[in-house]
C-alpha cells in the first residue's frame, strides 16, 4: 500500500467507531453483558473466521473493508451448516470450531496476491451516516414493533413466539420436530434458528431478547453493510458503499398513499414489519449478497484467475447457496431465475456452454432438492396459482371500494413502485466485455414481482419474493448511480431530493383513509405533476445538456422510491397488538418455571390451543409455550404447519382439524374430565411430564387438583407435575422432578438433582452450581463453621409468584393461593405478587418485595421460622415445617444417648432419616402441618419434590434446608464428621457424594467436644 493508500486507510478507520456506538445505543435497553457477548461473539466467533475464509476461498475482492463485511455474512453461512452436525451429536457448541477451521484454511490454502486497495474516508463516512441512521430507526421503531415486556407483550400479533419456538427446539433437538405440536418432523426452513440456538448456548442471552431485538438489528446492519460492499464489486469505485447503504435505508416502494404505508404488504424495505417478524427473511437477505459478490467474480472471468480460485469461488458458493436454501423459501429461486437468464447470454455471446454458471445452476437445483425431499420432505408449500390474487388481498385490506378500476390502478401502481428501482439501469457503465450481472440483477428482480402476482397464498407468503427481490432492486440503482461521473452527481442529488419530496408532498395531501372515488389517483397525480415541474425547473435553470436530462429524470423516478423510513423517526412506532391478549396472564413466568425445572426431553400438554382464548373458531395458532419453555408441547397449536413459509391470516379462522384426532381428545379429557387411567396414558404412552392449564377456558377440575402435583399457580396459569401411578407394594411413589442426563451449554451433563437456571435454563458454570459459592456449598462470605442467615439474591427474582405447597402424590391438594395480579412480566423477575396465602420466607432470607403472608405474626423463638406455629412441647418449630421431618406424630423429641443426634427435630438437632434440607410434611396456606404418610424414603429423601419459587428454593427454607438463625450452642460451629461437605443445590441436595456415602437412619456421628444437645 502506497503512503497516501495508507493514510486514506488510516482516516477511514476513523469513522468506524460508530459501528459499536451504534450497537450499544440501539440496545441500551438491555443490560450491557449482552450487548457486549453477542458483539463478541460476532467478532471472534463468526467475522474473523468467516473473514479468513472469505479470502482464502475467493481471492479477496481488493478492499479489506469489503472483504470484512461479505465474510462475517459468510462466517454465519458457515455457521448455519456446522451447529445441525454438532448438534445431532450433541455438541450444541461446534461453532467455536469455526476459529480452528479457519486458521487451518489460511494455513493450508494459498494467500492471493491481489492487491489491497483502501477506501477513501468519504466513502466509509457515509457508510457510518446510514450505519447512525438504522441505530436511531432501531430505537425509536424497530425496538417497539414487537414488545418483550410488560403487559403488552401478551399481546403481540405477529409471529414472535412461533419464531420463539423453533429457536428453542433447535437448541436442544436435532432433527427438529414441531415443537407445538409434537410427534411430527419439522417441514420449515430453519437455517436462522441454528444461528440463534449457537447465539443462545455460546452467549447465554435469553431466546426471546436474541429472536427479536439483538439478531434483527445485527442483520440490519449487515444488510445496509453489505448492500455497501456488493455495490463496491459490482461497480469497482468506492463511490458506490455510500450510494448502495443511503438506498438500503431510504428506498422503499411507490408508496403515495398514506394508508399504503402502514400495511404489511407495502413497504418491503428491510425496515418494514414483514422483515422485522421474519427473521428467515432477513437473514436470507445477509447470505444472498455474498453470492451475488462471489457470482460476479466467477461470471466476468478475470484472466488472472487460476484453476484454484475458480474452485474456490464455487466452493464458497455452495456454501452460500447451501445456507440459503435452508433458510428461505423464496430466496433461491429468484436467484436461479437471474442465473439461468446470465447462463444463456454467456452461452449464446461465447456461443459454447458456460461451464462456471452451469456449475452454479447445478449447485442450485441439488440443494433446493435436498431441502425439498429431505428437509421438507416433499410437502408442498401451499402457494398455489391465482393471477392477480394478490392484488385484490391488497385491495380489501387497503379499501372498502371492491371495484374492477380500484383492482386495476392498484396492481399498476403497485408493480410499478416494485420495478421502479430497475431504471437505475439506465445509468450503468459495465467494466468488463460481456458483464451479465446486470442482466442477472434485472431478471431476478422481474422474475419475483411475476412470481408475487401469479402466486398467491392465504398466509401472503407469495410477498416474500419480492422481498427477496427487493436487494435487487437496490443494487441495480447502486450500480447505475455509481457509474457516474463527479460532475453528473451535482444534477443527480438535486433529482433525487425532487423524487423524494414530490411523492411525500403527495402521501401529505391524501385522506388518510380511502373513502372516496378519487383517493387513488388524487396522490399520484400531485406526486408526477410535482415530478414533472422539478425536473423542468433544474434542467432549465443549470442550462444542462441533453445527456444529463436522463441523469436528472432518473434520479428523481428513483427519489419517488424512498420508503417512510426516515419519516418514521419523527414519533415512536406503536406496536402491532391485538384486541386480546394472545398469551395467558402468568404464562410467560409459568412456562419459564418449566424450563427452570424440566429437562429438554420433557413434554407439557396443555387445554391452550387458539391465538384467542374462549372463542368457538379461532386460529389454531399459539405457540407461546413451546417458545417460553423451550419444550415440547404435545398439542398446542396446527396452524401453518406444513406451510413453507409461515406469515400472517388477515382471517384469524381454523385452518383444518388436527391430523392425530386421538391424541386431540385424549389430550383435551386431562383437563376437563381428568381420570388416573387418562393421565396415566399421558404419561407413560406419550411421555407427558407437565400440564400447563389456563383458568380463561375453563375451571380446573377437582380431580385434575387430587391426582397431579401442583407446582406453580400464577395469573390465570396452573403448572401440574405428573408421577407414576401409586402401587400396592410402593404406596408412596419415588417423584423425581429434576432432569436427569441432561447437558448444559458448557457440554457437561448435569447431575440428578441439580436445577437448571436462567439464562435459558442452564447454570452459569459447567458444575451447575452458584459461581459465588465456594466448594463447601457455604457463603464465600460466612465464617467457616455457621450457617448463612440470608438467601442467596442471584436465583430469585425479587419478588417471586405465588408458590404452591407440596403435597403428597395422590392426596388432597391444599387449597391453592390466589393472585390477583392479571398480568405478569416477561423476564425471570415477577413484579410485586399481591396478598397470598402462601407461607412467608424464613427470616433473614426475604427478599424485597417477597408476599405478604395473612398468618398471623407471633414473637419467634430462636429457632423458628416466621408466619409458623411454635411446637407446643419444645418451643421450636413443628416437625413437618422446620425442614428437619418428625418419625412420631406429636413431633416430640424421643430419648437418644449421650452424643448422638435425636430421631425428631430438637432445637439444634439433624434427624437421623432425613437428608438435611428436604421437608416431607404438606403444609396448608394457613402454616398448619398435616401428617405426610409419604414423608420419606429409604434413602431419605422425600417422596415428592418441594414447592418451589420461580428461582428454584423451598418456600419455607434456606438454600441449605436449615433455619436462618439459632440460638447460640443448638448447633455445633463446625459441621459434626460424617455429614455430607460438598457443595449443595439450592434444594439441599448434596452435588455429589461423600466418599463414605450419604448418612443413612441409623448414623451416629462422635460426640462433639462441647455439652449434649438438649
């Protein structure tokens, strides 16, 4: 590089700190780790492998800012293909692979010696201009179009949580299923939801904030990036960065009218709500700007090529179509239609075939049939053959007028918004003999607004092509604009500003509704006429030539393209709700308490099935348990399931009945006629583990309470727990509520016994334990030798939902506490729980804003727990409450020898059959303890799991099991010899045993050197 080369580099590098100035602001509203993981992750995980690879495999393109932008949108290609294998053999972390591979490739395959070119700091500059403006459209719309908390992201109508669910079975499952509604292969594109199943295992970010705020805004910006670096290729002048981002941002649709504007159907920018919803769509668009670069070199046949480079041009192009063509449906043919157009130009110029674009053709046709009969399993996609359907959904949508002229002027309108972008043609100026980019770039871009009006779908996912379509657009005006000579762009920025204010001035003096016979043309009309007097008035003015008429005219039939994307940062967006709430009060915080609780194996059925609750017809479409709990569901929700690609009902109807009828029914008896032999064939014939009811359909049946396990009750969501059937030889059933055999993103498998936690259900570290907490299971802040006297803070939210007691399988259920809160939040942490009945915290461990217990308050011995009863013998706690389990009713104490530990809790004393930290008795609401035949096992731990907080503690118990405070000398100051010391769950379970074993009933531990216990 040349001193003034390098110092242009040096003054480009100057703008580039507003890329993570950028990223920061846009997500300012999350908590900055994850700003930082994700963007750490992108960077050393995908951008520089992917960069490495990038230019080994093509040669480079001759700038390292284009090469860097088409790389990381190669390195997630890459990444796309590499998580299915890792995670078909369970290693859910392959893509941190992807630095090894990459450094093997640049070791092993040859460095190009095509010289390095730097972008002039202008050019970069105006790449950071539109690179500012998606971060403030980000902040102040695309951040608000699909809430993630609050009340409001109850009731989301889009598609995030069907996009929620499959990201959640990607993570654990491969091959997929339908998560919502299980049993059936998955028969959809899912390329996408590999990168954010490797995002979440890699980063711990929760699915919900990677699905809709930190993926969308990254492939914005990778769009807008590589919009910038496709139009540096196509046209070799650096010029072209500024002018390709500036269109990506500001180009839109003919879109004169101002209800046009807010429906789906219009506006298919990448900053529309059809891109934003869809994240197959845009991440389809990052992927397919890489082919186009890597098409272009391989088609202009540069005669400094070698054989190797070419076979690494095609290789890197598999890769690129290979990714595509499991993410979109509707990708892959708009490009075919382009390179079949290019492959006979090229054969008929050369008159011989040419082999490089035949290649490419052949690559297209076998990974489209790979995904057609392997991944779809050759199910048809449901779009069929409707000429001009399309455009009359439009005109239902946008007007009450159904008339043969409405139908006409909006088709034209319409088609021509869409095609308006290929006038940038005009102004091209090929570099090389025989180029057949551009005819590539136009026939695909015609070939999907054909496919858009003869297509049509009742789920309008024949729009998709001409979304896909729409880059096209974009780069043919890149590449005519770019051709320009530095005197030509004094005319053509002028034109482009009299487009763009002809056609707002039009959009300004339309009704904002469609009422009258001449709202259509009304528009319009002002818009040309205003077009029309601007292009006159500079032509004239400036005394221009006759060939800058045509730079003029077409800047400004470009201007009139400009989307409402710099109108709508002049107010908040608001987002697209429904008129109910489409998720069930409590059931994010329900289906997340699963999570925490289940293995990834585990199935829930549930009595939610529509979008709307308590509706005769509805749309069979919920699918937010299956996304929140990142499980399985037996029979949720059908709709859309053998589509290709899933969008929108503009009808919210049934779309056919579900396809296994017994399933359906049994499923639907276990909550409104429950019986033993019902719930019995749920769980031992379909491996259903928990049921999910909601109190909006119907009353939880009296049965339903008597023979499953409450676990969680929150809003108008009960979560069950189903055990096997009680025998006559086992009349207490072994429980085991925790997964066992499961695997945490680190790749460790998780012990029986341990409690996955959030981030996505699994623990900070490889172990599973609380990284604060050292190996003896104490406080790192407790003196050696004493018990804590306060609850860890990092596994509870501050203030949890109502928490159910535990109870004995097959006994009475204690009478459930009520909330009256309606609604619920989002995230881990529940806001502030009214009044319940549920037992209070043990003293010293309430955390803020933890319920209020309507027991009334007594002074408290020094061993006893707040909001329960004194024993009346011993002045302590009652035997099932305390933690430590009672083997006499009364709960007296028997007589022991000196120095042993008594059989019943005394003040300071362990039970000799109890593990210690695991209560066995049922307590009601009210704090009275109820005889527990069930209470323990032979093992000593008890025959049903403990109630539990969204955190995962015991209601009444510190994560050890023992009371938070005691008198001084009840207990010893250092642990008697032959208690398990290894570090404990937050349950109380040991994380692994002793050498010698767990104590058994009958172990007596060495007198201990101080007096007898009394």
């Amino acid at each position: 590089m040349t001193r003034p080369g390098r110092a242009m580099g040096l003054a480009s590098l100057a703008s580039l700190p507003v890329l993570p100035l950028a990223w920061f602001i846009a997500l300012q509203d999350h908590k900055p780790w994850m700003s930082i993981a994700y963007l750490g992750y992108l960077l050393l995980v995908i951008a520089v492998p992917g960069t490495l690879f990038w230019r080994r495999l093509t040669g480079g393109t001759g700038w390292f800012a284009v090469d860097a932008v088409l790389g990381t949108s190669f390195g997630l290609a890459v990444e796309a293909l590499i998580y299915p294998v890792g995670r078909y053999f369970d290693i859910p972390l392959a893509a941190l692979l992807m630095p090894a591979l990459a450094f093997g490739v640049y070791r092993g395959v040859p460095r190009s010696k095509l010289p390095v070119k730097a972008t002039p700091w202008w050019a970069m500059a105006g790449v950071m201009v539109a690179v500012g403006v998606v971060a403030a459209w980000f902040v102040r719309v695309g951040s608000q179009l699909i809430p993630i908390d609050g009340p409001a992201a109850l009731r989301s109508d889009s598609d995030a949580a069907r996009n929620l669910s499959l990201a959640g079975e990607l993570a654990h499952h491969f091959p997929p299923q339908i998560p919502y509604a299980s049993g059936r292969p998955l028969t959809s594109h899912f390329g996408v939801y590999d990168h954010l199943a490797s995002a979440h295992w890699i980063t711990s970010i929760e699915l919900d904030v990677l699905t809709q705020r930190m993926a969308p805004f990254a492939f914005l910006l990778l769009t807008v990036l590589g919009a910038a670096a496709v139009g540096v290729v196509l046209t070799g002048r650096s010029v072209a960065a500024p002018i390709g981002a500036g269109l990506t941002v500001a180009a839109g649709d003919l879109a004169a009218w101002p209800w046009a504007v807010d429906a789906r159907l219009f506006n298919d920018s990448p900053f529309s709500m059809g891109w934003l919803t869809n994240p197959s769509q845009s991440f389809s668009t990052v992927l397919m700007l890489p082919l186009i670069a890597v098409t272009a070199m391989l088609l202009r046949r540069k005669p400094t090529q070698t054989r190797a480079q070419v076979i690494g041009m095609l290789v890197a192009a598999g890769v690129l179509i290979a990714a595509i063509s499991a993410t979109k449906a509707s990708a892959l043919p708009v490009y075919a239609a382009g390179l079949a157009a290019a492959w006979v130009y090229l054969t008929v110029r050369a008159r011989r075939l040419n082999l490089r674009a035949l290649a490419l053709g052949v690559g297209v046709a076998a990974c489209y049939g790979f995904t057609f009969l392997v991944v779809l399993r050759g199910k048809p996609s449901g779009i069929e053959f409707h000429p001009a359907r399309t455009f009359r959904h439009m005109m239902d949508v946008m007007t009450a007028r159904h008339t043969t002229a409405a139908l006409v002027v909006i088709a034209v309108v319409v088609v021509l918004g869409w095609l308006l972008p290929a006038v940038g043609a005009v102004l091209i100026r090929r570099r090389v003999p025989r180029d057949p980019m551009v005819l590539l770039l136009l026939v695909g871009l015609v070939s999907s607004v054909v496919a858009t009006g003869l297509l049509y779908d009742s789920g309008q996912t024949q729009v998709f092509f001409v979304r896909t379509g729409f880059i096209y657009g974009v780069l043919l005006a890149t590449w005519g604009l770019g051709s320009l000579e530095r005197k030509q762009y004094y005319v053509a920025a002028p034109g482009l500003l009299i487009g763009a204010a002809a056609i707002y001035w039009g959009r300004y003096r339309s009704e904002d509704s469609c009422t009258g016979a001449n709202c259509f043309g009304q528009p319009l009309v002002v818009a040309m006429v205003i077009a029309v007097i601007g292009v006159g008035v500079l032509c004239l003015l400036f005394r221009l030539k006759r060939q800058l008429w045509a730079v003029v005219a077409v800047a400004v039939v470009l201007g009139l393209t400009v989307s409402p994307t710099l109108g709508s940062l002049k107010e908040f967006a608001s987002p697209a709700l429904t008129a109910y709430e489409s998720i069930a009060p409590g059931g994010i915080e329900a289906a997340r308490f699963i999570r925490r609780n289940s293995g990834p194996g585990d199935l829930i059925a549930t009595n939610v099935h529509c979008r709307e609750a308590g509706v005769d017809r509805c749309l069979t479409g919920s699918y937010w348990i299956a996304g929140y709990a990142e499980r399985r569901v037996l029979v949720e929700g059908w709709a859309y399931t053998q589509r290709v690609d899933d969008s929108y009902a503009a009808d919210e109807k049934v779309q056919g009945r579900f396809w296994n009828p017994e399933r359906l029914r049994l499923n639907d008896e276990a909550f409104t006629t429950p019986t033993r032999e019902v719930l019995e064939t749920l769980r031992t014939q379909y491996g259903v583990q928990w049921l999910l009811f909601d109190e909006r359909l119907a009353t939880p049946p009296v049965a339903l309470e008597r023979l499953a396990e409450l676990r969680f009750h929150y809003g108008t969501v009960r979560v069950y727990q189903l055990y096997p059937r009680p025998t006559s030889s086992t009349p207490c059933p072994t429980q085991t509520p925790f997964p066992t055999g499961t695997q945490t993103p680190a790749g460790q498998p998780s012990t029986p016994g341990s409690f996955p936690t959030t981030p996505g259900g699994f623990p900070s570290s490889p172990g599973g334990f609380p990284t604060s907490q050292p190996p003896s299971g104490l406080p790192s802040s407790q003196p050696p030798g004493t018990f804590p006297t306060s609850q860890p803070t990092g596994g509870l939210p501050s203030s949890p939902p109502t928490t159910i007691p535990s109870r004995p399988a097959g006994g009475a259920a204690p009478a459930a506490p009520t909330s009256t809160a309606p609604t619920q939040p989002v995230n881990d942490a529940a806001p502030a729980a009214p009044t319940s009945t549920a037992p209070s915290r043990p003293a010293g461990g309430a955390a803020p804003g933890a319920l209020r217990s309507t027991v009334p308050t007594q002074p408290l011995a020094s061993s006893q727990t707040p909001g329960l009863p004194l024993s009346p013998s011993t002045g302590g706690l009652p035997p099932s409450q305390s933690g430590f389990p009672s083997t006499q009713p009364t709960g007296q104490p028997t007589s022991q020898p000196p120095g042993t530990f008594p059989t019943s809790p005394t003040p300071g004393g362990f039970p000799s059959s109890q593990t210690p930290g695991l209560p066995t008795g049922t307590q009601t609401p009210g704090g009275t303890p109820s005889p527990n035949p069930c209470a323990s096992q032979p093992g000593g731990f008890p025959s049903q799991p403990p109630s539990q907080t969204p955190g995962g503690f015991p209601t009444s118990q510190t994560p050890g099991g023992l009371p938070s405070s005691q008198p001084t000398g009840t207990f010893p100051t250092s642990q008697p010899t032959g208690l398990p010391t290894g570090s404990q769950t937050p349950g109380g379970f040991p994380s692994s045993p002793p050498p010698s074993g767990a104590p058994s009933s009958t172990f007596t531990p060495p007198t201990p050197p101080t007096s007898p216990h009394p």
